[in-house]
C-alpha cells in the first residue's frame, strides 16, 4: 500500500484499516486502506462505513462538478448527478 500524500491534522493519526466488500463476486474481496483521522472519525468510519471531510470537495473540483450537471452528454449528467445525490447523502447523515 502506498503512502499518502494527505498531510494531517490536529488529533489526527495514521491508521490502516482493512475490510471485505460483501455481496460482490470478487476473487479477492479484501480491501486495505491508511486512513488520516482522529479516533471520532475512525469510530465513523466503523460504524456508518465512510468518513465525512468538511469541504474537502471545494473550488474548481465542486464547480466542475455543478458544470457537469448541465452538460449536453446524458451519461455525463447522471453520474454528476449520482456524485451530487451521495455527496447530501453523507453530509445529511453526517449532520444527524
């Protein structure tokens, strides 16, 4: 597994967590990754299976994203819609 280039932050540490994806025919279905997080978000990630990163998604990446959802190609509009619809979902979830 490669190091990350993510610098981290106040409590946050360094974690390696591995998991099975289930309900999948994978021939290896284990999955390795390093986490940067506090214990708050490791205990998260543990119990809803994802971490919330406050305006992580900002700037050209989040405008490209809005671009998208008008953009002339259907396929196009549907996954930046798809993205946008996960995106509330987590932050909505998040914020309960």
């Amino acid at each position: 597994m490669g190091k990350s280039q993510e610098q981290p932050m106040a409590g946050q540490e360094s974690h390696r967590l591995t998991f099975r994806i289930r309900n999948h025919d994978l021939k290896d279905p284990v999955r390795t990754v390093d986490v940067l997080a506090t214990p708050e978000e490791i205990r998260q990630i543990v119990e809803k299976g994802y971490l919330v990163r406050e305006k992580m998604f900002t700037g050209e990446g989040l405008e490209r994203l809005r671009r998208a959802l008008d953009d002339p190609e259907p396929l196009v509009r549907q996954a930046a819609q798809w993205a946008m619809t996960q995106i509330t979902r987590m932050i909505n979830e998040a914020n309960e």
